[in-house]
C-alpha cells in the first residue's frame, strides 16, 4: 500500500469531482502515479495531455523513447517506472545488454550512436543539471531540433512521475517478469 489511502469519489471535493469522474471513469485508480496524482483531479487531468502526446503522438522512434524512459527511471532511482517500460525497452529494439548495464549502474556494452548520445545526454543532465556543448551537438545531431525537445521534455515528464511514484511508496504492479531495478 502506497503512503496514502487511494481516493474514491466521495474523499473528493464537490468542485473537483468533474476531472475526477473524467480521469478515473468513476472508478478508483489502485496502481501507478494516477493512484496519488488523483488527489489532485484537475492538475491529472491537466497533465494527461502532455503524457499522451509524449508517449503516443510523438514521432520520436519508440526504441529511443522507451531507452530514454528506462534511463530517467534509473537516473531517478524509481522501480515502478523501470519494471513497467523495461519490456517495452526490450520489446522495441533495446539491447539485454544495454538493458542490464543501465539496471545495475556498470559500463555500457557497444551501442549505436544514437543509444550513446541520449544516454550520455540523461546522465550528464541528471548529474550536472546541464548538458555540455558535446554532448547537447552529439544528441542534436543525432535527433534533430524537434526530437530533442521531446526527449528533454520526456525526461522532465517521467522525473515528475518518479518524484510521485518515489515519494509516495507506490507498489509495483504485480506479476512482474523482471528484475527489480535495485535501489
């Protein structure tokens, strides 16, 4: 159970019940970020729409959307956001081997280009805050203008989702076929 009892309809307040009713179809969410963000209706709601765009409309490469999702979930430390795209990861094209060094913090194997500039780009960010002039031209080069926006604002997207996830203890789904990403 995550630090705070899920919300039913009745815990919320009368004015918010509309993006309550509209987010959840009136029923109560019990697993992922929604199970807390729900607290907040509106701000859900609001906040669907750039999820949505990020992770269905774009038309960044899923293979790199989904490495990007694994990394900020390693860089954040977050196992529910890890244990529920590492198999999309896989699924699209990210190597086992790519995979396992991300999970358990060792050297990358050989990548392709692509995969090392946005691995480079998220871990130089998580760390510094900030991304060098390589390593912002090795990704720009390698994605474009409009990609790179959408892969920072992923990134932005899945640190927001790991404070929540993080902060209040919510529990992986369950029937998880992979490791847990240690923490």
């Amino acid at each position: 159970m995550a630090r705070l009892p899920y919300v039913t309809r009745d815990m919320v307040p009368e004015e918010f019940r509309e993006a309550y009713d509209e987010v959840t179809g009136g029923d109560v969410i019990t697993v992922g970020p929604g199970s807390m963000t729900i607290y907040s209706p509106e701000m859900t709601r609001r906040r669907a729409g750039l999820t949505a765009y990020l992770r269905y409309e774009t038309t960044f490469p899923r293979r790199i959307l989904e490495l990007t999702i694994i990394a900020t979930a390693r860089a954040m430390d977050c196992p529910f956001i890890w244990n529920d795209h590492v198999t999309a990861a896989r699924n699209e094209g990210v190597s086992d081997a790519l995979i396992d060094a991300l999970r358990d913090k060792q050297p990358l194997p050989d990548i392709g280009d692509d995969e090392r500039a946005v691995i480079n780009y998220i871990n130089e960010f998580y760390a510094n805050h900030r991304v060098s002039p390589e390593t912002f031209q090795a990704a720009l080069d390698q994605f474009g203008p409009q990609h790179l926006v959408e892969l920072t604002a992923l990134m932005g997207s899945y640190a927001q989702t790991a404070f929540v996830l993080n902060a209040f203890e919510v529990e992986l789904r369950e029937g998880i076929d992979e490791t847990v990403l240690p923490v």
